[in-house]
C-alpha cells in the first residue's frame, strides 16, 4: 500500500526539493475542549473557529446503529448516567445532554451523531476519526466508512484505532481511505504495517522513531500534548500533527517560528 498524504489545512504541503520536513499540523483534540465539552458540537465549532488543522473526535455504535461521539465506555462523566452505548438508541441518547458536567453554561449540549459532524465541518477541517470498540458493536466500519467516503472527505479524513484488525477491515472496504494505527508502545518497524499514519502518544516521540516514519511516508500525530515545551519539542522534531486540548496556545507556539529538522 501506498500510503496517502495527509498533509492538509493552513500549513501547505512541502513543495519538490525542500530540505526540510513539512510544518507541524494543528489538531483539536475531541474539538477545543479546554474551552468547551469534548465530542460536542461546540467544541468542534470552537475548533474551527480557532483555526485548527485538523479534529479529533471518539466514534462508538449506539444499539441502533447510529454512531455517535463519546470516549468513555459509558455515559456516566459526561451525562450522569451509568449506562454505555450500545445499550441506548438514537432517540434515547437525544434526551440526554452532556454539557453541564463541564460547565452551566453548555446546559443542554446533545450528543452529536458522526453525521451530523460531517455536516458541520463540511470539510472545511481534516477529521480525525478514532473508532471505538465496546464489543457490541455490528456495523461500526462499515457505516463510518460508508459516511466518510459520502462526505467527499479524501485525505482530509483519518479513520484511527487501537485495533489493526479493525483498520485492515477498513483498508479492504476502501482502499483509499487514510488510516492509523494508535499506540501506547512501539508499533515497531513503520515499513511493514501498511498504514498511512500512527497516532503515538507522546512518550513515543523519540527521533528515531519519527525520522523512520518519515522515511516510510507514514504521518505522526501525537497525542495529548498541552505543554509549550512539549509542543517545542515536538514541532522541532517534525510531527505531522500535535493533538491537543488548547489549539490555539499550540498555534501561538507554531508561530513562533519552530524550525523542523532536514526532511
């Protein structure tokens, strides 16, 4: 497999015979959610209104099928009740809101549908789309597929996971569709794995370890990274992209003029 470009959004791709890698991306993580409830639409429009590159955002199957943006293995953080995903459909999720645990002022906040995030960003945003296994689910690929390839994304959408079974899936569905593989430990030879990107946390960022990915044409996103030392040093190191809670004190840092090393 060759994998697919992901460069994309306000920092240009690396133009033929640049000596250095490409500038470091901007990703909201689970949208602006310092700022707003994470996986709401709020927090999506907030990210975008700051400029971000890219969204991360957390996709389950509900027990209808509907998938709908939620990290936790149930409800209760965000909305106060025990019960998981896939134990509730569509119009039963509606009559929850998940805004007030994080502050009265998103009294209210529905649950978006992966639908009805396309719709928002409208592409306008690269999307970062982690899918979620809770064990219950039936059509999760097949429907997140059929979604993203309807919404026109091309390499402005990621389908990610902890599950290479799962992003192998996606690969025979549709070949072209971006994927990575998310790791709290070494992936191991980035050459070998037939993937577009990985998704490392940030103790993984080590220049051995990106220099290879780059070499393989395999983007680095890593996550969760809210210190502007961190964010230094990541940016100096050439990631693809830092996933972050503060997009726009990421942004600051960017502009400061982080120089990236030899491509």
């Amino acid at each position: 497999m060759t994998p697919t470009r992901l460069w994309q959004g306000r920092s240009a791709p690396r133009p033929s015979g640049a000596d250095t890698a490409p500038p470091t991306l901007v990703t909201a993580h689970r949208g602006s959610s310092a700022e707003a409830p994470e996986n709401t639409l709020s927090a999506i429009r907030l990210a975008m209104a700051q400029g971000a590159d890219w969204i991360e955002i957390d996709v389950q199957e509900a027990g209808d099928g509907t998938l709908i943006l939620l990290h936790d293995r149930d409800l209760r953080r965000v909305a106060g009740d025990p019960r998981r995903a896939w134990e509730l459909d569509r119009a039963s999720l509606a009559r929850l809101e998940v805004g007030t645990w994080f502050s009265p002022d998103f009294a209210g906040e529905p649950i978006p549908t992966l639908s009805e995030v396309l719709e928002v960003t409208g592409g306008r945003v690269g999307l970062n789309i982690e899918l979620k296994r809770h064990g219950r689910e039936r059509r999760l690929v097949e429907t997140a597929v059929s979604l993203v390839q309807a919404a026109s994304l091309g390499t402005r959408g990621l389908l990610t996971c902890t599950d290479l079974d799962t992003l192998y899936r996606i690969q025979m569905l549709a070949p072209g569709l971006p994927i990575g593989w998310i790791r709290d430990a070494d992936p191991g030879d980035p050459r070998g794995l037939g993937l577009d990107a990985l998704s490392l946390h940030r103790s993984l960022a080590r220049p051995r370890l990106i220099h290879a990915c780059r070499e393989a044409g395999v983007e680095t996103h890593i996550w969760t990274v809210n210190a502007r030392a961190e964010m230094v040093r990541l940016a100096a190191l050439g990631v693809t992209s830092i996933i972050t809670d503060v997009p726009t004190r990421l942004r600051a840092v960017l502009a400061g003029g982080v120089t990236p090393p030899p491509a």
